[in-house]
C-alpha cells in the first residue's frame, strides 16, 4: 500500500530543491495558451503559491527550524539557512512585466507573497484552554513575524514600486499588514518604531520601520479589495481593545474614548495612504496634468463616530431616561420585549450607513440631557484628534 504523502514535507523539499535552479534553463520565460492566458515559467511561483494554501508549509520552508530559536524578548533568531534563503529570495529576479504595469500577465512574485501571507497568519496567537500562550504558538508567532517583517522589508524597498504589484501581491501584502495590526497602529500613531508595545514580537526587529509600512500600504492603496482587507484587520484589532478596555472593574469615557482615538488614527491613517495612492495615480496620468484632490481632506466617516455612540449606550454610560427613551424609535436600537424599560443596546457590527447617518443626526437633534452630550461630545473630541493624527503620519511614505 502506497504511503499518503505529506504535502507539508513535499511542498517545503520541492521548494528547496527549486530554488537555486535557473527558471530560464527549464523552459521559455512565459507561455501563452490556446486561452491566450498567460504563465510565469519560474517553477518557484507554483510551489510558493501552493504553500499560500499551506500556512504550515509556508512558515515551514520560509523560517527553517534548523538552529531557530526564540529568544527572551520573544524575537525569532534565525540560523544561517534562514538567512542564506531570504538572501537568495529577495535577489531573485521574479520576472515581473515591467513594460506592462497594468496588464493581467503574472509574476512569480504572486507566490511569494502568497506564502509570506498564509505564514504570517500564525501572528498574535490566541490563549490556551489554560488562558495561556502555548509556547508552541509562541515559537510560531516569533518565526512568523520574522517571515512578515522579512516580507515588509523587501516589498516596501527599492526593489519594488507601486507599479510593479499586481492585483494577487496586493491582497496577498494586505494580509500581511492586517495580520499585523499592532505595527499599523504604531505606524499611525507617529511613532518612531513599528513596536508592539510588548504584545509580542514585534516586525520592528526585522529593519522595519514607519515609512516602510506606510510605503507598503500606499503601494496597495489603489485595491479595494486590499484596502477591505487591511482595514478589516486593523480594525477587528481596535475593537477587540475596546471590549478588553471596557471590561474593567470600573470603565469610563476616558478608557473608552481613548480606545477609539487610536481606532480613528488608524483608519484615517489607512483611508489617507489609499487616497495619496490615488492622487499619485491622477498625476501620473497625462490627461490630470493637475491634482484636484490633493487639498481635499476625507472627514470623519458618521460610521465610526456611531459606532463609538452605540458602545457608550451598550457600556452604560448614557445614563439619562429621555435618552434612552429618544434612541428606541431608530431601528438601530434593540431593545428587549420582555424588558421595555432596560436601555437599548446596538448592534455595533451590524450598523449600515444609513443607520450611522441618523444616531449621528440623532446625537446633535436629539440628545439633551449635559451629562450624556458630554461623554458623546468628549469622544467625538478624541476621535477627531486621531483622524488627524492618522492623516498626518500617512505623509511619510515614499510614493514610488
């Protein structure tokens, strides 16, 4: 009887043994089908494709184990293989069409990123059933930020400019900036490192910086698609921080306004490197000798500020009866039948934009009640702060 293979073991040696070979010398370097479509010839882009489907492959083949360790500020240190692959990989030619920015015609580079995405999801592991980090997941998450910091370095770098990515590289590095949520966060802020802030390793460790993640971003800023991802990531983080900050003993307006300060620097942050991404595109395009939006600033969208509304009702910190009493005739305020007088909650992830237009409304019109219309008020505050903060601190990246 035949043995199963293992594909994680095929996958990884297949690639080793590919990698030093010359695509050139195994067949032309690309070919068309009776489709018309085109394939890449280098043989690295199927492997390193097949291992996007194979998060354990991938971490596998792009952080070999060999002498890998982790070390006491949970930082991966990588052996000399580890190093002579990403050292072979970042000099390769991955033959991208160069004369041919906005054809659909695939590069290799496709698959790395691909396999820099699937290893990266192993970042920031949950706890155990014990309410730990297993140090299995802890190795895991260091060799995997190596692999993402490795990643973020090189497609942000001189060797790559933003037209040069093809569509599969954009979501592909998208997923990698929102399996990396602490660094955007800190990138947003102004802060002078990608740190963690001890939350784990950190890419910030692997050469990367502010303006290589804001470079990187910007290079994918012209993709709805990667933008929905990035920032689908970056902001599944924030709320999860709102939910631990707001579950203290005692949580005010201060924890909660606080949390979604940061929350609108981040977004505005990454809604300010797509629109730059845009603007660059306009200019380089003959028929928009001028910029007609470079003036233009995006407000804060209603969304975030209902959003930011909605978790002061659901954590009680709206307080007044005639409050309450003017939110339960919005449909996005659930109430409980069996309890007409509790106060009504709202569903945050649910909210549509017709519904964050009208609790915004709500909240000038309606609300009158000073206590309540100053913790609405102190947030809006805060999250405007941050909108601006987040727009600023997008100016650094290179626009190539």
């Amino acid at each position: 009887m035949r043995r199963p293979i293992d594909i994680t073991d095929f996958l990884t040696n297949l690639a080793d043994k590919l990698e030093d070979r010359d695509p050139d010398a195994l067949v032309p370097a690309y070919q068309v089908f009776a489709n018309n479509k085109t394939s890449t010839s280098d043989p690295m882009d199927g492997v390193l494709a097949a291992m996007g489907n194979n998060p354990e492959a991938a971490l596998e083949y792009l952080t070999p184990e060999g002498d890998g360790s982790v070390d006491g500020d949970g930082n991966w240190v990588p052996d000399d293989k580890a190093r002579q692959r990403w050292e072979k990989l970042t000099s390769r030619d991955w033959d991208c069409d160069f004369t041919m920015p906005a054809s659909d015609k695939p590069t290799a580079a496709d698959g790395l990123t691909s396999a820099v995405a699937a290893a990266s999801s192993f970042r920031n592991p949950g706890p155990g059933e014990d309410g730990a980090v297993s140090s299995d997941a802890a190795r895991r998450d260091a060799a995997a930020t190596y692999t993402s910091g490795m990643g973020v370095d090189y497609f942000s770098g001189d060797s790559w400019s933003r037209d040069e990515f093809t569509d599969t590289m954009k979501h592909n590095l998208a997923v990698v900036v929102a399996n990396s949520p602490e660094e955007v966060a800190a990138a947003a802020a102004g802060n002078a490192e990608v740190s963690t802030g001890g939350e784990g390793p950190s890419l910030a460790r692997w050469g990367v910086t502010p303006t290589d993640m804001s470079t990187m971003i910007f290079r994918f800023g012209d993709s709805q698609d990667a933008m929905t991802v990035a920032n689908t990531g970056v902001g599944d983080y924030h709320h999860r921080r709102i939910e631990e900050a707001m579950s203290t003993d005692d949580p005010d307006q201060s924890n909660l306004g606080d949390e979604y300060e940061q929350l609108s620097t981040s977004s505005s942050y990454l809604t300010e490197l797509s629109r730059m991404r845009y603007d660059e595109d306009m200019k380089a395009d003959s028929r928009h000798a001028e910029d007609p939006s470079k003036a233009s600033t995006h407000p804060v969208p209603n969304l975030l500020l209902a959003q930011a509304y909605g978790d002061a009702m659901n954590h009680g910190l709206l307080t007044d009866p005639s409050t309450l009493t003017t939110a339960k005739g919005h449909d996005w305020a659930v109430s409980d039948p069996d309890h007409p007088d509790a106060a009504p909650t709202v569903d945050i992830a649910g909210l549509t934009r017709g519904q964050a237009d009208d609790m915004t409304a709500w909240e000038e019109n309606s609300v009158t009640n000073k206590n309540d219309l100053g913790v609405l008020n102190e947030i809006s505050h805060l999250i405007n702060a941050g909108w601006g903060n987040g727009r600023d601190a997008a100016s650094d990246a290179r626009t190539n």
